[in-house]
C-alpha cells in the first residue's frame, strides 16, 4: 500500500525522493508529497493522483534541500484529496505514514480539549500534532517522537522529519515494513529495498517494534522494548530490484512473458540436477504432520485452493485452506502435528503475517512461499521457501502465482514421496510434467492474439462466467479475480457442477461463460456443463488442449487450444489464458493495467 521514503543526503533531495517514489508506485496509490528541510526551514509539496503530477508541481514551486522525506498514500481515512496526502505537518514536524493508527479517535478528542487543530480527515495527522505537543512541552525533537509513538495502538511505519534538524530523521516499524538504506554519508529510508536500489545496496531491515534516529553518521536502532539493537547491514543483489518494462507497454505483460524464464529459475533452484530428486532448504518433515493449514489472501489464496487438491490426491494430507483476512478472527483449533503454510507475493500481507503470529508457537512449524526473501513473513516462519519470480510490478498477480503453484507442487511430491505415496517410476512421472511446464507456458504465448481478438468481444461484456472442475475450479476463481480487478467487468469463477444450483440463472446471449477443461478424467462432465450453458444461449469460450478440442465438438463461440500437459499439474498452464484474457480486455477497455483503481500490490493493513 503506501509507501515511503526518506533521504539525508548530499544532493537535492526531491529529485530522489520522487524517484524513489516513482520505483514505489507498484504498491498503488491515490496521491503523493514530500517535504524537505532547508536552510533549517521545512516545507512540503503535495499532488492528487499520479505522481507525475507531484512532478509538474515541483517544476513550478521548487522544494530545495537535502534532507527530506516522500510517500504516496493510499487512501484509508478520509478521501484522496491535497489535504489528506502526506507528508502530514503540525508546526515543527511533518510525518509520512503507512498503516492505521486504531486510537487515533481518542488521541484526536484529548488534542482536541488540548485545542489543537485539525486539517484533514486523517489518522496520520494525529501522530504530527501529538509529537509537536511534546515538542511544545520542551522534548527533544526524537524524544517527542519516541513519546509519540508510545501512545500509538495499530500497524505502522513512520518517519519524521523536523524543522531546524536538517541531520535528524526518526523512524518506527510496527506491522509495516521499513528499512534503512546506508551510502557514503548519506542516509535513505524506504518502504522496500525497490524504492533504495538507485541509491545504495546496504540495506538493514527494521524487526517488528523497531524505532531507529538517522543521520548522516548512521542510525541508532532500538528494540520494542527501548532496549539499543543490533540490526545486520546486508547487501542486496541490484539485479533483483530491477523494475524497467524492457520494451513492454505494461509490466503485467512482461510479467507474463517472463513466465517461462522463472519457472525454469524456480525449477532449477528446487531441482538442481536431472535425476537427483527435489531439494528444500531447512528441516521439513512432513511424517510429522497429520494435517495441513494453508492461510493466504487474494491470488496466494487461490494457489493454496489449487495445491489443497493436490496434496490430498497425491500425498494424502488433509488440507485445510483459509483467507487470511478471516483465520485468526475464527480462532481455530490448531492441533500440534499441523503444518501451517503461509503463501505471500510480498511477504508483508498484513493478515496473512497477522495468522502467521497465530499460528507460531500452536504448530508444529509453520513455513511459508514468499517472492522476498528478506520480508517479514519469511522472518518470522521456521522455514522460508522463496519462489525466484523477481520483482512483480502489476498489481495483477501473474507470475508470482505460476511460481507458486510451481513450488507447491513441488512441495506436495515431496510430501508425497516421504510418506510412501510415490514410487519412484510415479515420482518421475511428476517431475518431468513439472520440468516440461515452463517450455509448454512459451508454446502457449503464442495465444497473444487469439487472446487479443476474443478480449475485444469481451470487453463489451458486463457480466463474465468462469467454469473448471477438479483443481481447475481454483483457476477459474483465479481468471475471474484477474478479469475484474483490471478490467472493471464483474465476473465470477464457479465449479461447474454448481451451475444448476444457481449460477445458471444468469446465462443468456449477453453473459460469455469461459470454461477451462483440459482433457482429463473430469473432461466430459465439464462438456456436459458447458452444453447446458450453450442450450441456453450462452456463449462459450473453451480453453482445452488439442484432444479436448476435437472432442467437444462445435458449437462454441471460441476456442483457445493449449499444448496437452501432466493432468496434474494442468493448472499452472491454465493461468496463463486467464492472463492473457485478463490482460487484452483491460487493454480494449482503456483502464489502467498497472495500477487499477481502489487496488495496491502489497497489501500492508487489515
């Protein structure tokens, strides 16, 4: 969601800050500022919208200085309009802040009594005025913020800035990611590594609780406690921060054309030699698991559905799957000899780290799949399982989705093989569907334009169905997730046997239903379906492979043939035409692809 960015440095800082912020604009948002101390002055710029015009406002009312502090704000309390966008100030101290303070009604009322007042709508504006109330009373400018965030209830990260301290930021992580970036005399804070990669690759990663003083000299860290911590400097690979569209007139589209180089990273990493078996890092016992737990949101979550199937097909492991957002509100049991899995693109999805602390501790382990292996799940699990999709910009999940399944896959044969699940002749079988994937995903681009002249009838659609059975339901929930969310059309995934249990209702020449039926042993009964819809009038789209194809027979509105693949792992190949559909009717409609309305990629909140 929002991001930050701060900077003591020996240039003028707007310029980086707005480019940090610009490497920030994947997390999405509705406005931006920055503020900057000069000469001992402080003073802000602010914009609605997209950053470029923060840009414009910069050209035409500079903000000079070398220390300063940016963001783009997502919209959580109060609409997205100047008065609302950070950097927030009250008299000495301007703040930028990502999260939600949960007190700040009681906070707002006793600054109220105490005759403060208020400009905005927001919570953020409640943690500037009760720090320049302790500034008032004669604190230091970091004991005030210190003081401040003592009365703070909720998630957030913070940075403070102050007038008169052109060498001080104060910083804090609760729930929300930070971390410090260290140059040659020169210090930056971002949200993310992404936002600090042109400016330094030393990178130290804030703990939960975390409050730190930078200057330029450095940073002086402290624990939850108040307690001085040592936090580890590493150097990150500047590689992986990349964010450029190479030629592409979208990142989602280059996303889903590097499919098949980082399933072959993933497949590689995990299976380093033909032959020599799957290799996981750490200790993973699944002997010592009668059931398994897998709590994700959005995209992840639909991974999880689809490995449910495959862990109880293959390994045998009762599976349960959760939305993050619900699991820890349930207060479910959890027995000792259970696996809890946490699936997350950023690894600081705030509900799924908020399971993650319920789970540790009643589990047995608990092990997650994160894309950044530094993030906060990945820390705080027994076992970090990293899915080497690099860096994913759209908010439309797409790769890192294939990486997942790809490693959850991986993860079930391995689950598989050491409870006697597997022989080896079946074993082998499995991975070589596994290794063929990313060759069979290439095969499949070549659907770009099918999917490009289908998207533009579906565009004129206002309602869109999705039909699968077995593990293709999952990724029919999963092609309707990603048609809506970037397209703007409402669709819905269904099983396909349940559409005589309601969903039927609404098919008519005017609702294009999509059905995914690979060529399986589900393969006729997903047919039988899909004649009831085109008895109806309704028009079918059928993604199928070759054999499927000829066995339907006619009558269908398009067809999308994809090369046959492993049954069971069908579905990572499927996700690429529910992309690639997703994609060319966002673009046929005109809407943001990158950056859709009201969405942002790392979901740091509840």
């Amino acid at each position: 969601m929002c991001g930050i960015v701060g900077v003591l440095g020996d240039h003028e800082a707007a310029p980086l800050l707005v480019q940090a912020l610009g490497r920030l604009e994947y997390r999405g948002y509705d406005s931006a500022g920055i503020a900057t101390v000069n000469a001992g002055r402080l003073d802000r710029r602010r914009a609605v919208g997209k950053l470029v015009n923060l840009s414009d406002l910069l050209v035409h009312d500079p903000l000079p200085g070398r220390s300063g502090i940016g963001h783009t704000r997502w919209a959580t309390h109060g609409a997205p309009t100047v008065t609302n966008a950070h950097p927030h100030r009250a008299g000495r101290v301007a703040v930028v802040h990502n999260g939600i303070i949960e007190n700040y009604r009681a906070l707002r009322e006793e600054l109220s009594i105490g005759g403060a007042g208020f400009e905005s709508e927001t919570d953020t504006e409640t943690v500037a005025l009760l720090t320049q109330k302790y500034l008032g009373e004669g604190l230091p400018a970091a004991e005030a913020a210190f003081k401040a965030l003592s009365r703070l209830e909720g998630a957030f990260a913070l940075c403070f800035l102050f007038e008169g301290e052109d060498d001080l930021m104060v910083i804090a992580r609760k729930g929300s990611p930070l971390a410090i970036g260290h140059g040659a005399g020169e210090m930056f804070v971002g949200s993310d590594a992404i936002a600090l990669a042109p400016m330094t690759n030393h990178i130290t990663y804030l703990e939960e609780g975390d409050r730190a003083i930078v200057t330029r000299a450095g940073a002086r860290i402290f624990d939850a406690h108040g307690t001085p911590a040592e936090r580890t400097v590493k150097t990150i690979d500047i590689d992986t921060t990349r964010v450029e569209k190479a030629g592409y007139k979208h990142f989602m589209a280059k996303e889903i054309a590097e499919q098949p180089v980082v399933l072959a990273d993933t497949l590689g990493h995990y299976l380093p030699a033909e032959g020599d078996g799957i290799v996981l890092p750490g200790d993973l016992d699944f002997t010592a698991f009668d059931r398994i737990v897998m709590v994700a949101c959005g995209t992840a979550y639909l991974a999880c559905l689809t490995a449910k199937y495959w862990f109880e097909q293959v390994a045998r492991l009762p599976v349960e799957v959760d939305v993050a957002s619900e699991f820890r509100y349930r207060e479910p049991p959890v027995p000792p000899r259970t696996l809890a899995l946490f699936v997350s693109q950023s690894g600081e999805t705030a509900d799924t780290l908020a399971a993650l602390r319920y789970c540790t501790g009643k589990a047995a382990q608990t092990v997650s799949l994160v894309n950044v292996e530094e993030s906060s799940i990945a820390r705080e699990s027994d076992l970090a399982l990293p899915i080497l999709a690099g860096p994913e910009i759209g908010v439309a999940s797409t790769k890192a989705f294939t990486c997942q399944l790809t490693v959850l896959g991986l993860l079930v044969l391995d689950a598989a093989r050491q409870k006697g699940r597997l022989s080896p002749e079946q074993m082998e079988t499995h991975l070589s569907g596994l290794r063929a994937m990313p060759g069979l995903i290439n095969m499949a681009l070549s659907l770009q334009e099918d999917a490009r002249a289908i998207s533009q009838e579906l565009s004129e659609a206002s309602d869109i169905l999705f039909l699968g059975r077995g593990a293709l339901y999952p990724l029919a929930l999963e092609g309707a997730l990603k048609l809506k969310e970037i397209s703007y059309i409402h669709a819905e995934g269904y099983a396909s046997g349940e559409l005589k249990h309601g969903p039927i209702a609404l098919v008519d020449s005017h609702v294009p239903v999509i059905v995914m039926a690979p060529h399986d042993r589900l393969f006729d009964k997903t047919i039988s379906n899909m004649q009831e819809v085109m008895a109806r009038g309704g028009k079918v789209v059928l993604i199928t492979d070759t054999a499927g194809a000829k066995a339907a027979g006619d009558g269908m509105w398009h067809t999308m043939v994809l090369p046959g693949a492993a049954d069971l792992f069908a579905p990572i190949l499927y996700a690429l035409p529910a992309q690639l559909l997703a994609y060319h009717t966002a673009v046929a409609k005109g809407t943001d692809v990158d950056q859709p309305r009201n969405l942002a990629k790392s979901v740091t909140v509840e």
